[in-house]
C-alpha cells in the first residue's frame, strides 16, 4: 500500500514538471527577457561573491587602498545591481504573466461551447487571474534566480574549498543535516498550508452562498441557526490556520538552532585552525562570512521547491485547459448566401449522459417560416443550438442541400445568422456599440437610425441625454428588459443576415410595442430563412411550416389549420394558450 502511494506521489511529481515544461513552450514567453535578468542576477552573484574577501581583509586590518576602494565600490555595486535586478525582475513578471493570461483567455474564446458547460465562468476567471499569476510568480522570479543560486552555490562551495579544505568538508558534512530537515519541513508546511487553503474555500463558499440567501434567511427566521453554522466553519478555518502559523513559528528556532550549531562549529574549528597556522585570520573571517551566505542559498533552494508546490494545482489546471479541443474553424467549402433548404437527417444529441433529441428528421425551407413549438425540454433550443454548430450532432448530420454544414468554413456559417433572444445578451458599453456589434462594414448614422426605428427603439433611445452613445450598464443593467431587447431586435435587423433565428423574441415587450415590433419583424422575415420559438402560440399562426417536438422527436408538421386537424399534442398546446377548445 505504502509502496503504491510513494510511487503515485513519484508520478504526480513528473507531472509537475511535465506541465510546467509544456506551459512554457506554449505560451510565448519573453526568452530574451529572462536570460537578460538571469544574468543579471548572475551579474549580482558575482559581486555578492567578491564582497567577503574584500571585506574580511578590511576587518582585520589590511587597509590597501585597492583593498578600501575594492570594498566601497562592491557595497556600491550591490546597492545598484539589487535595485535593477529588482526592477527588471518585476517588469518580466508582469510580461510573463500578460503572456499566460492572453493564452488561457485566447484558449477560451476559441473552445467549443460544450466546453463551458463544464467550466463555469467564475472557474475560468481564477484561470485567468489568480492561477497566471502563480506560474508567473514561479517562472519570472524563481528561473531566473535559480540560475544565480546555482551559480552562487558553486561559487561559495569553491571559494570555502580554496582557502582550506578542512574547514569546507566539515560544512559539506553539516550540508546533509540542515537539507533533511528543511525538506521534511517543506513538506509538512506545504501539507498545513494545502488544508488551510481547502478550509478558506469551504468558508468562502458558506459565506457566499449565505449572503446571497439573506432574504430566504430572514423569511424563515433561521438568524440563530446560521449564527452557529457560521461560528462552527469559522472555527473549522480557525484550526486550521492556526496548526500552519505554529508550523511557520517552528521554522525559525529549528533553522536558528542549526545555524548557531554551524557557527560554533566554524567558530571553534576555525580558530583552531588559526592557531595552529593552517590559515590566515582574514581567510577565516572570510570564510564565516561564506557559510552565511551558503545557507541562505540552500534556503533559496527549499523556498523554490515550496512555491513550486503551492503552484502545481494551478499548473495543473491551466495544462487540462491547453488540451481541451478548440473549434475547427476550416472547412472543405464557403458559403456567402443560404439557397437551398436545411436538412436534418437522423440526427441524435445528448448533453452528457441526458438524451435531448431522438434521431431527428426535419427540413427548414429556404426563404420560409418555419416555428418550433412543443413543451419545455423538447429540444427546440437545441435545434438552435445544432445550427448554429456550437455543438456538433452525437449522430447523424445537418444538410444545406447536399452539403453537410460540418463542411463548411465556421465563420462562413456562422455569419448566415442573426439572432434574437428574450434574453439576448448585451456587453457593457454605449447602445450604439451594441447595435454595431458583429457587423463588420462601416454603418451610417441613417442605417443606424432606421434599424432602431423599425425595432421601435428610436424614441427611447432619442429620450436618454447621450442617445446612442448612451452607456447601458454592466450586460445592459441601465435598461429595462423591453429596451434591451429592442436593442437586440435593431443588431439583427442591421446585421440583415440570410437566416434569422427568434427564440420569445417579443416576450418582454408591452402589447403596444410588440404590435409594432411585430410588423417590423413581418417586414424583416419576409424572404429570410426564419426559424422561431414561441411559448405564445399566437406568434406561430402565420408560419409556413409549424415543427411540433415532443420529447426530442418530432411529432408532427404542417401549416396552424393542418396541425389543428391532425396533430393531438399541437391542439393540446393551442388549448392551453387560449383557455379554449381549438377549433
């Protein structure tokens, strides 16, 4: 059992670094940035490594001016250097950490819709945000000072050798004592660190969802019972944040105790090595002042491996995001005008293991009407949703005459569409970026005009102060549902694509608006491949064709007088619409 879980942790370890690895070959880092700041840390090393030699000579006495000089342009040097490397060492951070979230969010705009359905957006936004931050920490801090950690290390370890190698195999043998407990202690901190983190998102998540339900909360007076369940997941955190702060305390007098072992060591080994005439008083100054900065080497060394592992879930994370699939935007042919019908033949889909459609056969004539009408969950905005290829058919495939869409270039298909919803969505910005959002020609202020017009948006929009430079809000929140939607109906009148797509898109209307919205809508759909749903069946009458679903199959299609005469479910729903036997 033990055996199995050492050799599960030796593989999450590889996967570590074949994730950090494939991350930085994926990403368009700044390569020649992080060599220029490698080398200056390295540049930084180097006078970090003269300054003992220098100064030891001056504390004991030898005051060459070469000697006094030396030392004050090293301690200048150092105060310069520390500043630039500081400086650049942020400045490629930042660069690396736009270049990871520019990846992840060009990742995400380009994967297939079937992809959030899974990822949520406040899941992709920790993405974007806290998980790039972390890997860029890593790689813009960590690299590039690793690099002059080594060459310090090899550096120290060499001096220490040539000034006597008895006092630099007594350190090497201490070496092993101070790296063991650091590791145990790395990985005990990281453990702490790992449960107090969960414990902070359940917390999180209990805070959330409670302030959210302050209403559900107050109306069924449970104020008490929430006041315990609160102190109770506060507690929970309490405990654990306080075992990681006794394990950081621990740190310091564990890591004092070993360090003040080694200085009595040097301390007393050394002066008697003085004594007996081994080495010099300066050498041995020199080399305390060495193991100093050895130590704090190998600590940089045990950091690195700490936030390393602090960052793998992010890692990890970003790596299962790159190899999702992305949209195939190619195709085998183009498409510019929609002129022959659209054909369903046989096709199945399912969102996950729930079946939606059954094997579907259908046709939307071109230049025609056509309604889909059936009850909730009969896979009408499915059909939306299979058209518009945001999702691709688990069986059979969708016709325009004989050529499949799957064949044709994406945003060739795509552009085909324009679309109204009850609740279409709007992006913060003023109304006229939302009307002209997605129309790719330069659009005049009279065309602008007359699509608000004919969507009976003009006169509200004329009554705000800035009109059409009017700011809507964050996802439109600065107007009321009916002007959103008018703003929606006027983007698809505009965009004047071959096949429009209505999904409730007068439902929000009051009745004098959506009369002349629905004449507009009349002029709009006239020789334009439309397909619509509506709960309000008496949008549908005037269809040329009315596809009943039921139960992700079609059961039925016809004009509203064929329905009515041979369609059970359809006079059934028209019943329930009217309050009244069909006739």
């Amino acid at each position: 059992m033990a055996s199995n879980e050492k050799k599960l942790r030796k593989q999450a370890e590889k996967g570590i670094w074949k994730s950090y690895f494939r991350l930085m070959f994926k990403a368009k880092l700044p390569w020649g940035w992080i060599i220029f700041v490698s080398a200056l840390y390295i540049l930084s090393a180097t006078v970090t490594l003269l300054f003992p030699d220098f100064s030891s000579k001056v504390m004991t006495g030898v005051l060459k001016p070469y000697i006094i000089w030396g030392t004050v342009g090293l301690i200048i040097a150092d105060v310069i250097m520390s500043g630039l490397v500081r400086f650049f060492n942020k400045l490629l951070v930042a660069k690396i950490d736009v270049s990871y979230r520019s990846l992840i969010w060009e990742r995400v705009i380009k994967s297939p819709l079937r992809f959030f359905d899974s990822m949520k957006p406040t899941t992709m936004i920790t993405r974007i945000t806290t998980d790039a931050s972390k890997i860029s920490t890593v790689l813009g801090s960590y690299l590039p000072s690793l690099a002059a950690t080594v060459y310090g290390t090899v550096g120290v370890v060499a001096v220490v050798f040539s000034y006597n190698w008895r006092l630099g195999l007594s350190v090497v043998v201490y070496i092993p004592l101070y790296l063991l407990f650091n590791a145990y202690y790395g990985k005990w901190n990281f453990r702490a660190f790992k449960e107090t983190y969960n414990r902070l998102s359940i917390l999180t998540q209990f805070l959330s969802e409670r302030l959210m339900s302050v209403p559900l909360i107050k109306t069924f007076v449970t104020e008490k019972k929430e006041d315990e369940l609160g102190h109770k997941s506060l507690q929970y955190y309490f405990k654990a944040n306080m075992r990681r702060y006794i394990i950081m305390w621990v740190e310091n007098p564990i890591n004092g105790i070993l360090s003040i072992t080694s200085d009595i060591l040097v301390i007393l080994y050394g002066g008697y090595l003085v004594k007996a005439g081994y080495i010099q008083l300066n050498d041995w100054v020199a080399f305390f002042m060495y193991i100093g900065m050895l130590w704090g080497m190998l600590g940089s060394y045990l950091m690195m491996y700490v936030e390393i592992k602090k960052s793998q879930g992010a890692t990890d994370r970003i790596a299962a995001l790159m190899d999702g699939d992305l949209e195939v935007n190619e195709g085998k042919v183009g498409i510019e005008k929609l002129d022959k019908d659209i054909l369903f033949k046989d096709v199945a889909f399912s969102y996950g293991d729930k079946p939606v459609l059954g094997h579907v056969d259908l046709t939307i004539p071109v230049g025609k009407v056509t309604a889909l009408v059936g009850p909730s969950g009969s896979g009408k905005s499915t059909i939306f949703s299979l058209l518009q290829r945001f999702y691709e058919p688990d069986a059979g495939e969708i016709f325009v005459g004989d050529t499949s869409i799957s064949d044709i270039h994406l945003k060739d298909w795509r552009n085909l569409f324009a679309g109204v919803a009850q609740d279409s969505p709007m992006l913060s910005g003023t109304i006229r970026e939302n009307i002209l959002y997605g129309v790719n020609w330069k659009v005049s202020e009279f065309e602008l005009a007359e699509a608000a017009r004919k969507a009976n948006a003009l006169d509200f929009i004329n009554g705000f102060k800035d009109g059409f430079d009017t700011y809507v809000g964050e996802a439109g929140s600065n107007l009321s549902g009916g002007q959103r939607q008018r703003i929606a109906i006027a983007r698809a009148i505009l965009r004047n694509s071959d096949i429009l797509l209505l999904d409730e898109a007068t439902a929000s209307l009051d009745s004098q608006s959506e009369k002349a919205i629905q004449d507009a809508m009349e002029q709009l759909m006239r020789g334009r491949t439309t397909i619509m749903i509506s709960h309000d069946l008496s949008n549908v009458h005037h269809a040329d064709q009315i596809i009943v679903l039921s139960g992700g199959t079609v059961d039925g299609a016809g004009t509203h007088e064929e329905l009515l005469k041979t369609n059970e479910l359809y006079r059934h729903l028209v019943q329930l619409h009217t309050g009244s036997s069909a006739s």
